[in-house]
C-alpha cells in the first residue's frame, strides 16, 4: 500500500501556545527591554554591537555608548591601516551582517561550549572563540564564512585586552544578573585580523531547557557552511520537543 502523502502524525506540529523565550535573548541598550517574537530590534551602524528597541532609545543612549562604539570602529580602521590596504573592505561588513543574522546560532553554540548546563560558572572563566575563513566571492551572502576552528579561551583574554570592551561587558553583565540571569557569555569571532567580541546575555539555567549537545561545533559548522540562518535551539520537555 502506498498513500499519496505522509500520514499527518509524521509532521511535526508547533505547539499552540506560544513558549516563553529561552535563549541568550535581546536586549534594548537603553530601555532594557527584551525582544519579542516579530519585533525588529535595530542594530547600532557604528559598531554593529548594541540593540535598540527603537530608534527614540537608541538617540537617548547615544551620549552614554559613543565612547565604546568610536573605540570599536577605529579599532577597525586602525587594523585596516596596519594591513595597508590589503585588507578586504568588505570582510568587515560582512562579518557584521554574519554575527547579526547568526546571533541564535552563536548564543546557542557559546551556552554549550562552555556547558553553562552543567557548570554555569564557566561564564565567569572562559570565552568560546570562533576562527572563520573569508570566502568573498560566494554570490550567496550567506555563505561568506566557514569555520576554520572553536577555541576555548580564557576570559580574560578578551576582558583585560582591551580595557573598553572589558567595562562594557561588566555593564551588560551586571544589568542581566539584577534580571535574575546569569550574565553574559563571551563569543569572540576572529577572521584574519579582524576581530568582533559578541556578549550575550543569558538566562539563568534553570529556565534555560536547551539539550545539552556535545557535538554543538558540527551544529555550528552546518549551519554556518550551508548559509542558514533559521537555527532554533531543541528542548526537550516533558509537554515534548520544543523549537527555539
Ligand atoms: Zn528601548
Ligand atoms: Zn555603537
């Protein structure tokens, strides 16, 4: 016997009410706000890090954030002198437009790598660094980048590097902890010599329901090499397996 179609029960069906966010979610710089389903948080264009709910918080939050934000971009142009112009100039964009359309991806792959599961005062110790190779000429923009390598590294490689980015990091870390979460994992994404530190706020494990997942650098290298960007982390409950 053979039927036209599979039988409905091989379909996945989304659950009807809508879960809680579980995940190293957004959050807006100035009002604190937390980005829901179908909001469009806006990116800051000068260092491509911090998140506005609305265009309103990010005029107000500007006279507090442009230290860091003209630190982070003459960092850039610092590093594009030094490589007196052999510096592709679109690696840089692109690598921005990659940590922004993977930032589940790469929350995700930073909550496991340091198994905040099971330890999560990893997040105050180590850093998850991710090495890409550049391929520019890919037509695809979604597939610039492929993964050379996953680092464990310690913390304050990033932190006591670069005072600046250090401050900022406590800043949002202390902001997610009176929230009740755990604070911020630190993904630093390296491609030749450029470089971008992403913090991500988490939740506090025990509303974090994500699988623990060994094999999370293959997960990363997948989507990463096959340009999707549609990543959503599996729980699994006891209502069942849960998307996002
Ligand atoms: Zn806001
Ligand atoms: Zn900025």
């Amino acid at each position: 016997m053979s039927y036209a179609q599979p039988a409905a029960a091989n379909y996945y069906s989304p659950p009807s009410r809508p879960q809680p966010k579980q995940r190293g979610h957004r959050v807006c710089d100035q009002c604190n706000a937390v980005e829901q389903p179908g909001s469009r948080y806006r990116l800051c264009g000068g260092c491509m890090v911090t998140q506005y709910c609305s265009q309103d918080c990010q005029k107000k939050h500007w006279p507090s954030h442009k230290a860091i934000c003209q630190h982070t971009s003459s960092q850039i142009s610092a590093t594009k002198q030094q490589a007196m112009g052999s510096l592709d100039d679109n690696l840089v964009k692109n690598l921005r437009k990659f940590t922004s359309s993977h930032s589940s991806l790469l929350g995700w792959a930073g909550f496991q790598a340091l198994q905040l599961k099971r330890m999560p005062s990893n997040i105050r110790s180590n850093a998850l660094l991710i090495e890409l190779s550049h391929r520019p000429s890919s037509s695809d923009p979604h597939r610039r980048f492929s993964v050379k390598g996953t680092h464990i590294v310690p913390r304050t490689y990033v932190t006591d590097n670069d005072p600046l980015v250090g401050d900022d990091i406590r800043r949002r870390e202390d902001r997610c902890r009176r929230g009740g979460g755990l604070g911020c994992i630190v993904v630093l994404i390296q491609c030749g010599e450029i470089s971008q530190v992403m913090p991500i706020e988490v939740d506090s494990p025990n509303r974090i329901s994500w699988d623990s997942r060994n094999d999370w650098a293959e997960v990363l290298r997948h989507f990463v090499e096959s340009g999707r960007t549609d990543f959503s982390p599996i729980s699994t409950t006891a209502r069942g397996i849960v998307y996002g």
